[in-house]
C-alpha cells in the first residue's frame, strides 16, 4: 500500500521546480513583460479606452495651442510623432512607452516590477493613457543619478519631472541642488531653447500664468482628486527633520502630493517607485477592491508616507512615544501570529 505522504512528493518537487525557475531573472523579466503586453494589448483591444490620451494630449501634439498648456512644449517634441500614427495604433504606442518606462524605473530605484506594475495608478495609466509615466521615471532615474554621479541624466530627469509640475517640480529642483554641477542643466537649456525655437521665446511665460489659474471648484470635488490642499500644507514641517537621501526623496514627493489643490490617484505611481513601505502600495490600490469608495482610501497615502518618513526621528526624540509605538507593533504582531496560526491550522 503507497504511503499518503509519497502521493504529496511529486508534487513539492514540481512546486520546488517552479519556484526554482522564477528565482532565475531571466524567467521573471519574460513573465513580466509578458504581463506587461497583455495589459497594454488588452488595452488596444477595447475600444473604450484611451480616453486621456485621445481627449487631450494627442489632440493637443497634433493641434498645439499655447494659450492652453498645463506641461512644457517639450513634451510634445516626443508625443507628437506619437500622435501622428493612425488611430488606436497611437494608443498602443504609447502604452507601450509607458511600459518601458514602468520597466526603467523598477530598475532604478530596485522597486519590485510586478507590485508596479499591477498596481492601480499604473493600470489606470496605462487604460486612460496618463503621462504620469514621465514623472514616475524621473523620480527613480533621478535618484539613481544623483547617487551614481550622472548630472546629465540628472539633468533629463528633472525635464521628466516638471511634465507635471504640480507633483514633480519640487522634487526636480531638489534632485539639482543635490547634484550640484553645471552638466546637469544641458539637457533642460537644450530642450527649452528647442521648444522656444519651434512654438515662441514666451511659451514658458505662458505655461506658468496657466498653471497659476488652472482648476476649478469641480475639478477639486472630483472622486479621483487626492489633494489635501490647504491643510497638507502642514506636510511640509517636516522637511527640516533629518534624513537619508532616498527617504527625502519619498517624502518631498509625499509631501507634494499631499499639499496641492488637484492631484489625480494615478500620480501616486509616481510614489510607489520611491519604494516606500508595502502598505503604500495597499492604499493606492484601494479602488480595485472597493470600486468609487477607495478613492477615499487612496488619498491617506501620501500623508501617511509623510509621517512614516518622519517617524524615526520622532522616535529618537521622544523616548516614551517610541515605548508606546513598540507597545503597539508588540500587539499587531502578536495578533498576527494568532491569525496566521488559525491560517495553518484550517
């Protein structure tokens, strides 16, 4: 008679098998980017999406009009020969553009690809067609750059950076003061000189008098609208608070989000490839799980990253706070051993 347990062996050693493989990189880069263009073609595929992309930043790359632009004219430079594709076929362009840069900054900051890549703001980048993807690269790619010496590509993530200013511009401005050499400014000259030549000298003065007046009271009631604006201000008393390079990083980017009057939950993408804790990845994405009511959820993201990033010094302040916060992880850990004990007994 055949022992129950020697029926389970064939299939640990298949289960050992798999895991085996996927730890191999190459395994995993194929799964992702398998997963990856099953999005974005899925995407193509449906009629009814694409409606950012269509709505406005194609029709703006191919009928440019200055006295309505929220990004720099730069930005057209490269969506333009985009936009000139027949329809659809743009669309998928674009998507696929958005994944490699969702594939650049995983690589970057060392974020785990596949929590990026499933995550809410990327999925609804790459459904509406948001150019959200451009921000979230310049985050990663500038901090690597800062770190590895690299003003020119410091440079070229600060142009990434302010395509949306309201989330980037602080951010972009930091990472230039960090890296503190004249090189890293060639590529923002180079491409506002460019752009200046093909749409005017006065499209920056433009560009700033609209931001200063875009938005209404209705944009700002909008479900998707994460902006804590005036009080979020209050997110920037921490900026004096020591820390590391990489959590400064985490928490200017935190901290903008947070204070401004409009800011949709698809920028948080922009986050996530700071690697902030797992539970920021949670919160972003709400709406998957609870529909129109966790865009409520979504909005505690950025504040809460804020006060995570400030907390170790807190904690070193004030002593008993961290007692009563060692308490309190004490407790949670303890409930779940509790629950992962009634997990495995079941």
């Amino acid at each position: 008679m055949t022992h129950p347990i020697s029926k389970t062996l064939p299939d640990m050693r298949a289960h050992a098998h798999l895991i085996k493989v996927f730890q191999n990189p190459r395994t995993r880069a194929v799964v992702w980017w398998g997963i990856a263009l099953g999005v974005v073609i899925g995407c193509y595929l449906i009629p009814i999406s694409g409606y950012d992309w269509f709505m406005y930043w194609r029709s703006q790359a191919l009928n440019t009009n200055r006295s309505q632009i929220l990004n720099p004219m730069w930005i057209y430079l490269l969506l333009k020969p985009i936009a000139l594709l027949p329809a659809r076929l743009d669309f998928l362009a674009f998507g696929l553009m958005n994944v490699g840069q969702i594939w650049l900054a995983a690589r970057s900051s060392r974020v785990n690809r596949f929590a990026l890549l499933l995550s809410f703001p990327a999925l609804w980048l790459l459904w509406y067609g948001q150019l959200d993807g451009f921000v979230m690269l310049g985050a990663a790619l500038g901090l690597w750059a800062v770190e590895s010496n690299k003003p020119l590509l410091t440079g070229l993530a600060a142009v990434l950076l302010l395509v949306k200013p309201q989330v980037g511009a602080p951010l972009a401005l930091v990472y230039l003061l960090w890296q503190r050499n004249w090189k890293a400014l060639i590529i923002p000259a180079g491409l506002t000189l460019a752009s200046m030549v093909l749409w005017g000298w006065d499209w920056p003065l433009i560009w700033v008098r609209n931001l200063l007046v875009a938005g209404s009271p209705k944009i700002y009631q909008h479900p998707s609208n994460i902006g804590l604006f005036p009080y979020g201000l209050a997110a920037w008393l921490g900026i004096f608070v020591p820390m590391r390079r990489e959590r400064r990083a985490l928490f200017i980017l935190a901290a903008t989000i947070t204070s401004v009057p409009y800011v949709g939950t698809y920028s948080l993408l922009s986050l996530l490839a700071l690697r902030p804790p797992w539970w920021a990845f949670v919160l972003s994405s709400a709406p998957i799980m609870l529909g129109q009511g966790g865009y409520r959820i979504t909005a505690l993201a950025a504040p809460l990253v804020v006060i995570w990033s400030v907390m170790p010094w807190i904690r070193n302040r004030w002593p008993e706070i961290d007692q009563r916060l060692a308490l309190v992880e004490g407790s949670l850990e303890r409930v779940w051993e509790r629950v992962r004990r009634q997990m495995t007994r079941g």
